[in-house]
C-alpha cells in the first residue's frame, strides 16, 4: 500500500491558503523575536523517529487484546507501513526491530526493500524476557543476572546474534532492555544479580563493533515487581560507565515513578556524555505506553527544553541521541497513533527551539524565578504547528499527515488487502 505524490500534493493544495496565512503570521510573529524562522525548519526537517517494529499492531494487555484490522502480518508488510507514515510527515524514515519477533530472513533483499521507503535501521532491541520455542534455558528467573552461568551464556549469546542480524542491515546501536529481578524480598541477591549482569553486558559491549553504541535502558518495575536489577538512570549510568565510551543510558519516559523529574535526569546525563538514546510515549500512572504527548506535554517540552540545551551547547561531548517511539496501547489505530506520537514530539521539540537561551540563562542567574515561568510558557503556549505544516510540505509530504489518512480510507485498505484478523508480532 502507498500513498501516491499527487494525493498528497491535492491534499496540500486544498489546505494552501489556510497554511500559508497561518505560516506567515507565525513566522512574522517569531522574526519581529529574532528567531530565525528558517533554521527551525531546516532542524525539523531534519528530524527522524524512529519506529518500532512491534508498534505497527494493536497493542494489548494482560486481559484482552482487541485486534485493530489490517495489521502487518510479516516484517515487509511493517516496512511498508512506516512507509506510509513517512511518506505522509516525513519524519519516521527508520525502523527499530526486536529480535527474534522481526528476524530478517534475507537481510540483503529487506534492507534494499527498507530503502527503496527511505528507511533506515535504527537500534536493534534484544529479546530476553520471553522464552522462545525450543529455547534451553529459560529466564523466568532472569537473563544476564540469572544464578546459572548456562542461562547467562544463552542470554550473551543472543545479544551477540542480534548484533549480527543488526550489522548485516546497517543499525549502529543495540538497545539492552533487561526484565531481570525480582517479584519478592530475599528472592534475588541484589549485590550479585548487578555484579553478573556486569559481566554479562562487558562480554556483550567486548563484540560490539566499533562505530556502533550500546544502550542500557532502565525500568524500576514490571513484569517484577519488587526489584529490577537496572532499576533507575543511576544504575544504568554505573554500567554504562564501568562498559566504555560506547555504551550509553536509554531513557524510556514510561520508565519512571510517578512525578520523576526527567528532564533533570536528561541534564544530568547530557553533562557526562552518557545519553544515547530515548524511547517517547506518554502515561498517567507507570509504563502506560500511550501516545507521547497524551498526558504530560508540558513535561515533554521542558524536556526537549533540556535535549535542546545540551545538544546546543558546544561543552558537551554528548553524542547525537537516537530517538524512537515506544508506545503501544490497545485502543487507537496504531498509524494514527503514531502520527499523533510524532507530531507530538516535533511540537515539543519546535516549541525548545524558540527558547532564547541567553535570555534564560540571564534569567536564571538573577534567580528570577517569575520571569522563568512567564518565558517558557509563553513558548510553550506558541501553536508551532505551521513550523511543522512548512517543513512537511517543503519536504512533499502531507500539510496534515492525519487528515489525509482518515480522507484516503488508509485502513479500510489495509483491512481489505490483509484482513480483518491478523495479528502483528509483539507483545
Ligand atoms: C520495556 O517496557 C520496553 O520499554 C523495552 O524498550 C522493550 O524493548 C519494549 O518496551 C518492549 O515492548
Ligand atoms: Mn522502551
């Protein structure tokens, strides 16, 4: 399925002159600001999310899954569905896997077939929370921690084969996510499960090639509730430092207890070098997985606020992080849903963009707390959304992405060409 370049210049041409008023008077406005109105367009244009392969279908819970229609029913049919997401904002040009429900039988031909889409492969996520079919050991009882060294090596073995199926389609980075811990007190030595995970991840980072990253992604519950063994920032950060500079923390904003200021925890990280990457989604209560910006979007803009900050700022030595979605939920179209994630996370990321950064920096070293506030969120009250609108429709994609795929009957088609019943592979 895709969405032909004349649909969307019609699409474009019908909404032209409503744009172009509302394009002009933003732009007038932040130029008479002395913002250049220009650079922002050009850092939007830029800008790329990835998208993870198990997003594409609908999400489900530990009670129900309620199948969405027409999902993708093999790791094509998902390559063509970011397709259509990219063609539409031109912002989703890369795709996450997770090995082994996306293992690429011929990575040669999915790699061309990715591409020939305008997508790339972005990190390459380890499986080792689910036991597999015929699989030896099993990780009820963890992975990289587990007490048995055969587990471990079970665990290290298929990081090191993920790696490999990465390589062969052009990712540079593998994301780490451990479920390891435990559900009750006294059942996990904490001392040791941190030590052996250690020692698992150095023999991991020893194959990882040389221009790629390793990311360590913490959670501090679920699916154990009373401990994981990479509970926080902090203990990803000791590993990530004790590994080399090729390893990296992950922030998943899911992964936080309630009222966790990330954004002090992106400073932080930014300040060593150590944030590599970032998975967008948004939650009321814990790992909620709904669309980013749902909920907390003031929360997502200082954020990007302090994401801005340090990648503008020429003393970091922080790398470019890698940003994707992870998001899945069971009650909205997966599409749609991330067409809201994505325009969600370029409003946050447009709005930090306009903060004038030696104003702030005044500000704050005249402790005028009133002025702070009045700043950002006179910023964060900015509809930047023709920024967006120009970017996109500079770069021939749809003024408003989501209109066009409800008007073109996107999922009826897909519905009509895949069914009504299948299931994409996730959780
Ligand atoms: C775990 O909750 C997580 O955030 C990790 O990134 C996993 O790879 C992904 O979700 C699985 O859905
Ligand atoms: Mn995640």
């Amino acid at each position: 399925m895709k969405i032909y370049k004349e649909q969307i210049e019609e699409h474009n041409h019908q909404h032209e002159k409503q744009h172009q008023r509302q394009f002009d008077f933003l732009a007038e406005t932040l130029e008479n600001q002395g913002i250049d109105v220009e650079k922002i367009i050009q850092k939007l244009s830029n800008f790329q999310i990835a998208i993870p392969s198990w997003a594409l279908g609908t999400g489900g819970t530990r009670f129900g899954r309620f199948a969405g229609g027409g999902e993708p029913r093999n790791l094509e049919e998902k390559i063509e569905d970011i397709g259509l997401l990219h063609s539409l904002n031109r912002s989703s040009g890369a795709i996450s896997l997770h090995i082994p429900w996306d293992i690429p039988e011929n990575a040669d031909f999915i790699k061309s077939y990715a591409s020939s889409f305008g997508i790339a492969f972005d990190a390459v996520n380890s499986n080792t929370f689910q036991d597999q079919k015929n699989q030896l050991h099993s990780y009820k009882f963890g992975s990289l921690s587990h007490a048995s060294r055969d587990t471990r090596r079970q665990a290290i073995e298929h990081n090191i084969e993920v790696i490999k199926h990465g390589e062969a389609l052009g990712s540079k980075a593998i994301t780490v996510w451990l479920a390891d811990g435990s559900c009750f007190p006294a059942q996990q030595n904490f001392r040791k499960a941190l030590q052996r995970t250690l020692e698992s991840l150095q023999e991991i980072y020893a194959h990882l090639p040389a221009d790629w990253q390793l990311f360590i992604e913490y959670k501090p519950y679920e699916p154990n509730f009373y401990s994981t063994v990479i509970q926080d920032w902090g203990t990803s950060f000791l590993l990530a430092n004790k590994l080399g500079h090729q390893a990296f923390t992950l922030v998943d904003l899911g992964h936080h207890l309630p009222n966790t200021n990330i954004e002090q925890i992106v400073a932080t990280l930014m300040m060593e070098g150590k944030l590599g990457g970032f998975h967008f989604n948004d939650s009321k209560y814990g790992d909620d997985d709904l669309t980013v910006g749902c909920m907390k979007p003031y929360q997502l803009f200082l954020i990007f606020n302090e994401l801005v900050e340090g990648m503008e700022d020429k003393n970091t030595k922080n790398p470019y992080p890698a940003w994707m979605i992870d998001a899945s939920h069971n009650v909205k179209d997966p599409l749609e849903d991330l067409l809201q994630s994505v325009e969600a996370i370029k409003i946050a990321y447009a709005q930090a963009l306009l903060v004038n950064r030696a104003e702030l920096s005044d500000i704050q070293d005249n402790n005028d707390t009133v002025k702070a506030q009045e700043m950002m969120q006179n910023v964060f009250r900015t509809d930047v959304r023709p920024l967006l609108a120009e970017a996109r429709r500079r770069a021939n994609a749809a003024t408003n992405p989501l209109e066009l795929f409800r008007k073109l009957n996107m999922r009826e088609k897909l519905i009509g060409e895949r069914g009504k019943l299948t299931m994409a592979t996730g959780l």
